[in-house]
C-alpha cells in the first residue's frame, strides 16, 4: 500500500515523536491486514447489503460463488487497459472463451451508461422502464484458463476505418447491434455521427472513421412473410427456403457479417415451406419439421456465403441461439413466474450446459453448417451456454408492448407480459460482442476459441503488434 507523501510539522525529530509515528505506521498496518484477512466476510456483508431482496437460499449461493472467486481483486488489475496508441492484443496459446464462469465485477461493469447512449431503443433501456436493480449490467464473462482482452473502443474503431460491419438476423442481433453501437458511442462522443433507416436495414455511421455498423432484418435469413422490419407481427409464419437473394444482394460489400437466427422458429414444431413465391401469391406450402427446415435454410445460406463473399474482403460469423427463461422450475424456483423478480444469474455452475429449453438439436446443426463451409471459413460464435446461466438479464416486465412502456398493471402480470426472450442493455448482449471481438477461430472446433491453429481475425484484433492511433 503506498501512502500519499505529506510532510509532518512540528517537535524537530525527537523520540518520543519518532515512536508515536512508528505506533500509527504499525497501527495502519495491523489494520490493513485484519481487512486483508477478512476480506471474504467483507465481501458477504457487501452481498447481503447489495441484495437486500434476495431469498436467504439465494444469498447464500451469492456468498459461496464470491468466496470461491476470491480472484475479483487481482481481476482489477489484469483489467486495465493498456495506453490506447500502444494497445495490442496478447493471447495464451489455447483457450476456449465460452467455458467459464460469471463473476461480480463493480469496477469494470458496465461498459457504458444506459442514459449516456441515445441510440437505445425503450425495449432494452430496463432502468428507465422501471427497473430497479441494476446488479445484471456487473457480471463479467471470465472462461477458464484465461481472460477475454478489456474492450478498447479505440482500438475497434481503428480496425473499423473504412469499414462495414453488419448484424443480420431476427430481433436478438438487433438487441446485439444495439450493444455494439452503444459500446463505440462512448468512445466517439464528441465526433459527428448518424443514424438512419432504410427499409430492413438500419446505418449507424462514425462520419470521423467512415465506418459504419449496420443491423439488416432477416429473421429467418431467407425470404419469409415476416420481413417487414415493423410490421411482422405473424403467427402463421411461411418461408421461401431456397430464396435468399432479395436479402442477399443487401449484405454483399460488408466487411465483417454476424448472421444469426432461432427464436422465430421457435412457436411451432413444424415449419411452412412455400413452394411457389410470394410475389405470385403461391398459397401451396409443406409442413416440414422444424430441424429438417432450419438445416435446410442454413445450407442455402451457407451456399450464398460460398458464392458471394470474398474471403480476402470479409469476414463471417454466425452467432449461436440466445436462450429464453421461460420455466423457473430449471433453475431450482417452481414458485416463480417465468423470468420476473429474477435478480441472480444461475450461479451452481456446472460443466453440463444448463437445461432451459434450448433446441441443442439446432445448435448442432448451425455448428456443423458452419464448420462444413469451404471457404471463407466461418467462425462459429457459440453464445449459448453461457447466456443460459442469465436468467436475470431480460428484460422481462420492463420493457414496452406495442410501442407503449407496460402499465403498472400490465407489470403486475408477469406470466402474460414477462419478456423473456430479449435482454436489458447494459447487460448480455455487451459479453457477446466482446467475445466475437475476442481473435480466433479454431476450425476443429465448433466454438471461438483462441488456439494455435487456423487463426481468423474477428474484427480485425488479431495477433498483431501495436497499430498506430490516429484518433477521429
């Protein structure tokens, strides 16, 4: 511990003087170490006081996941970011970045404001609907072995001179475009910026870098009868799944694509194919099982990818299923009612994924098209498992409906207007950005990893030296 330096006046260096200073120095001391010493009781009384809500079974389990992640205090140090003009990525030999553990982190968490970044949409802004815990916006994704490098606005903003970088999907990666845009912002206040809508697509531009991050909608990649990027309100939904071109020709020139899609394949177990077009009114259409219909979707995709991108200019990922928290009883709380009232990750983590509903089935299928793509080989962002322990993170009762932030009275009926699918900002959506910002992608894998072989650059933080910062 380094004490400020002050110089002490008075009585001219006798004993009596000189032993009164050592008995405070020793004093200070004794008490640095108590503090030291009981530091894990410390942080238990800063949990009970933190959580006031919490049941008592979930503040022991707070407790015991703190005690055993006594390493938060180094973390801070490891965290700190190093000069931005000498910033440069360093990366053990192997680690696979999505098997780990949530660990509470006030220091570093969040990674920006909510009130401070003007381009959230009042679905994902959680506070200012009325939330009153923000305790979901401070868990740090920390994988085993290993640590995820400290976002560097900075940085990503050089990498991203010039360039495009799109999301395309359903709503979730529009929750992660969201996310990125906000994650940029707070590094770029001060310079000109836009935002505009274009039909499916949505442009945010940092004029000063000529960059621009897109959202582009496409829910299930292909054509579909739910494409209106505001009106697709669809129960009956229908796709086209060998036509993915009218989407397509939007992607083509982007420098880095982030494609995903899930959770609108999920409200039925079978899917409706069109066999004619919409354009011809087609009403002729087959009912195929919902896994055989996605794989078949993913290999039109992947057949565009093959014969459209260039692999020299662009780079493609493909972000696994985020999950939905819909069954309490999965987490040990048959009492609750959906995600509602949900303040705490799971925290008995296990090395088996956690079972809330996902279609494993799917995310096989999206690993292994992904993996099965010649060229250029896409990384395979696997965001599943480790969303899977965030059932405090969506957005659940604080959010809107129909354009309108739900009544005291809607709130108050978690089980009809819960929101359990999409998530608070700051919050999840930020640790998936920073782990497709994390380099590498291990091709005998099907997860990101940082490994020695088959290395891709994700948004361009690689393995290389430090880059020269010319700022905005």
């Amino acid at each position: 511990m380094r004490l400020a330096g002050r110089k002490i006046s008075g009585g001219g260096g006798n004993a009596g003087n000189k032993l009164s200073i050592l008995a405070v120095i020793l004093s200070v001391f004794s008490l640095a170490m108590f503090m030291y010493g009981e530091s894990g009781n410390l942080r238990s009384i800063a949990g009970i006081t933190l959580f006031p809500s919490f049941s008592g079974e979930a503040r022991k389990e707070l407790q015991k996941e703190e005690q055993h992640y006594k390493q938060l205090e180094p973390a801070e140090e490891e965290n700190s970011a190093p000069p931005a003009a000498e910033a440069e990525v360093r990366l053990p030999e192997t680690c696979d970045i999505f098997v780990g553990k949530w660990v509470l982190d006030n220091k570093s968490r969040p990674l920006y404001r909510e009130e401070a970044c003007p381009f959230l949409t009042s679905q994902v802004t959680c506070m200012k609907n009325g939330r009153l815990d923000d305790t979901y916006q401070k868990w740090r994704w920390r994988p085993d072995g290993c640590s995820l490098p400290e976002f560097n606005a900075r940085l990503l903003l050089e990498r991203l001179r010039g360039k495009r970088l799109m999301f395309v999907g359903d709503s979730l990666n529009r929750n992660q475009w969201e996310s990125m845009v906000c994650m940029l912002y707070s590094s770029a206040l001060h310079g000109e910026k836009s935002h505009a809508h274009n039909g499916s697509l949505i442009i945010f531009q940092i004029k000063e870098y000529n960059a621009t991050v897109e959202f582009y909608w496409a829910p299930f990649l292909v054509k579909s009868n739910s494409d209106d990027p505001t009106a697709h309100s669809i129960t009956d939904r229908i796709i086209m799944a060998d036509d993915i071109e009218n989407h397509g020709r939007h992607w083509k020139g982007a420098d880095y694509l982030i494609f995903n899609t899930y959770i609108w394949w999920m409200n039925t177990a079978k899917m409706k194919v069109l066999r004619g077009s919409f354009d011809k009114v087609s009403t002729v259409f087959d009912e195929v099982e919902r896994l055989k219909a996605y794989e078949w979707v993913l290999r039109t995709w992947a057949l565009w990818i093959e014969e459209n991108v260039n692999p020299d200019k662009t780079s493609v990922f493909f972000t696994s299923m985020a999950p939905l928290h819909v069954r309490p009883s999965d987490w040990g709380n048959p009492a609750g009612v959906k995600c509602a009232k949900e303040t705490l990750p799971i925290l008995s983590q296990t090395a088996q994924p956690v079972d809330v509903g996902t279609d494993r089935r799917m995310h096989v299928a999206a690993a292994n098209i992904t993996k099965s793509i010649r060229r250029p080989a896409v990384g395979f962002i696997d965001i599943t498992g480790l969303s899977e322990y965030r059932k405090d993170a969506h957005v659940s009762v604080h959010t809107i409906r129909q354009g309108k932030i739900l009544s005291p009275e809607q709130k108050a009926e978690p089980a009809v207007y819960a929101d359990c699918i999409h998530w608070c900002l700051p919050g999840l959506p930020d640790t998936w950005n920073e782990a497709c910002l994390c380099p590498n992608f291990d091709r005998p894998v099907t997860r990101m990893t940082m490994g020695p072989a088959m290395l891709i650059d994700c948004i361009g933080l690689g393995r290389a030296g430090p880059i020269e910062m010319r700022g905005p």
